[in-house]
C-alpha cells in the first residue's frame, strides 16, 4: 500500500475544519495508509503561492483550493492521486 501524505492548509475556520474532518473521514473509509495533517499556519499556504483557503494538498500538491467541496469530490481527488 502507498504512504500517502495529506495536508488540509487553513485559517482555522469552520470551513477549514470541516474539509479537515471529511478527509479523515474518507482516508478512514478508504482504509487508505496516510497521514492527514491540519495547518493553520497561513505561512505555509503562503509558501505555496496560494493566496485562498482551504487547500488540500496530496504529497505536496495542491489538489483542491478555495472551497469545500461534497465528500465524493474529495475522495475523486485523492484517488486520483493514487495512480
């Protein structure tokens, strides 16, 4: 199985949260190995050249930006990032 590193980058608001909570969600459901990490160090989204939240990147690329988006839409996004 593949190591998988998920990062959700945020301000810390409700909207931050929730797509931090759905990811764990999803990693659980898709028994996937993976750590899911919650910044909200807004450097860090900053380093990323990205100037809107939240953000989640897979392996250190953003896959997601801006929004929140329904549970299937992430579970798209980080099997994608599987192959």
């Amino acid at each position: 199985m593949i190591k998988m590193k998920i990062q959700v980058l945020g301000s810390g608001c409700a909207n931050c949260r929730r797509l931090f909570e759905m990811t764990t969600e999803i990693v659980r459901e898709l028994n996937l190995e993976a750590s899911v990490d919650y910044i909200t160090d807004v450097s860090k989204i900053v380093e990323l050249g990205i100037m809107s939240s939240p953000v989640l990147t897979v392996n250190g690329k953003p896959v997601m930006i801006g929004f929140v988006p329904n549970k299937e839409k992430i579970k798209d996004l980080i099997v994608k990032e599987l192959n």
